[in-house]
C-alpha cells in the first residue's frame, strides 16, 4: 500500500480558513502565520507556493494549531510572539499580546523626550512605563531613544519573566530596569522621570469579555480596570507627582469609553495640567497626554 500522500500548503490553508471563518475576523492571515510557524515558512512562501508538500508532523502542529485558535485563542499566544512597532516581542498567557493600537502612545511619548533632548542634548533622560507586561512599550522607547534609561515594573514576576527575556533579545539590559510591585511603589525611589507611560486594565468589571473572544485568554490582573475602568488610573494619577521630573508628561492608554472620563479624572487630579487626548490609527481616542506645569 502507497503511504498517504504529503498534503499541501493550499490545500491546509484552504480547510483552515473555512475552519477559523466562524471564529476569527481574520482566518486567511492567521491561517497563514499558522502555518508558517509549523511548517517553517514565512507568508510569501506560504501565498505563493500553493503547492509546496507539507510534511506529515508539520500537518500535525498546523493542526493543532488551528484547533486552539477556532477556541479563541490568539494567534501571538499560539506562535509566541507579536509584532511592535517593527520588532517582534515574546509573549505568553502571562501579558497581554501588544497591539498596534499602542504605537500612536509610543510615537507620542518619542515626540516630546525628543523635544526635550533638543532643548538639552547632552542630557540623559528617564521614563518609567507602570505595569509593563511584556515590555513592549518601556523597550520600544528605550530602542528609539539611546539617551533614555527607563524603569518598568509589573506587580507580576510572570509578565516580569517575559519582559526581562524580550530586554536580553533587544540587547537593552543595560538601560532597561524591570522591578515588581503594585504600581507606583516600586518606581519612586528611581525618579524622577521626564515621561510616565502606562497601559492599565481599563475594561470595567462588567464588560471584561470572556473566551472565546481573545481577551478572555489575557489575564484578567491586566485586563479588568474596576467598576468604571479607572480603579488603577485613579490611584496612579494621585502619585504621578511623586514620579514626575519637573514639566514631565504622562502618557495614559485607554479605549474609547474610558477616555473621556480618564482625561477629566486628570484635569481634577493634577490640578493647572495639560491634559491632551490622543487618536490611534483608526482615529479613535485611545491615550491622554498629561504635562505638568
């Protein structure tokens, strides 16, 4: 008897996007990464080369890949990775997967160390990012900004885990400090800094979604922000002068529903601010920009 023939890159990717139709909002591109990280492809190999043989233990991981991603699970969890601002970052169910969404905030808080840089060349700036999760914010500006040194911390040694692996990948050990605790605590006593970033939970309780929609896979610590959303935003607002450098700016990612809220709760908090919101790219408002006086 013949053994059964190797199946090929179309014809998988062809069952796995009917597979994912009912699940993902977007089963060709994952069907696609899927395969790659089973099969050892990248995209353009796997679009163009339809009929390329796929080995038998490839079929094998594909499909199991498939099998946790029509449960909800998402693709970077999957795969063990996600894409940021042009790098790619580790991540596990331990943080949460960087969104694209993020990158407006970076290019913000860039924006104004930058202009603090030209003001003073020759001086060395710091940020701290509170609750960094994967890393992906505090990394990403310490890979933008070679004068910058930049505190992170997370009140989880899990997330801590990832971030510190994403840090020695990056080579930014030396200018990237991760510390644990609840936060604003742990950053104080490194201060001050010229910008403060953070992406907090600000999902109310009420409204955190559950499996199969893919945050549900997220851990909860890092998803759900309280009653209205700003249970943490509220407590770190109160300590931001505590970590603020003279004229520092804050930058507060949020969604939509919260931000409106979150920039008032700013404006009462910290009294004679600046207090700006700021659009992603689908131009829907997703951080607020704090500057002291």
């Amino acid at each position: 008897m013949k053994p059964a023939p190797e199946p090929t890159v179309g014809a998988l990717l062809r069952a796995a996007i009917r597979r994912l139709e009912g699940t993902s909002a977007s089963p060709r591109a994952d069907a696609v990464r899927l395969l790659g990280c089973a099969a050892g492809l990248d995209a353009t190999a796997a679009l163009a080369h339809g009929e390329r043989p796929v080995s038998l233990e490839a079929e094998a991981r594909f499909e199991s890949a498939i099998a946790r991603r029509e449960k909800g699970e998402p693709v970077a969890y999957i795969v063990g990775t996600a894409g940021f601002y042009g790098r790619v970052f580790t991540v596990s169910p331990a943080v949460l997967v960087p969104r694209p969404e993020s990158e407006h905030l970076v290019e913000a808080a860039l924006a104004d160390l930058r202009a603090r840089l030209a003001r003073a060349p020759k001086r060395r700036l710091r940020a701290c990012d509170v609750g960094t999760g994967s890393g992906a914010l505090a990394l990403t500006l310490a890979a933008e900004l070679d004068a910058l040194e930049v505190v992170a911390c997370d009140v989880s040694e899990a997330a801590l885990a990832v971030a510190r692996i994403n840090a020695a990948r990056l080579e930014l050990l030396a200018r990237v400090r991760f510390v644990r605790g609840d936060l604003a605590g742990p950053l104080i006593e490194f201060g001050p800094y010229d910008a403060i970033v953070a992406n907090l939970p600000y999902v109310p309780t009420a409204e955190v979604p559950i499996a199969p929609d893919p945050v549900g896979f997220e851990p909860r610590v890092a998803v759900d922000g309280g009653r209205d959303g700003l249970a943490l935003y509220r407590r770190l607002l109160a300590d931001i002068p505590r970590l603020a450098a003279p004229g520092a700016s804050a930058f507060l990612e949020a969604a939509p529903g919260t931000i409106d809220p979150l920039a008032n709760l700013a404006s009462q908090v910290l009294a004679g601010a600046h207090v700006e919101v700021g659009e992603d790219y689908a131009g829907l408002e997703r951080f607020v920009t704090v500057t002291l006086r």
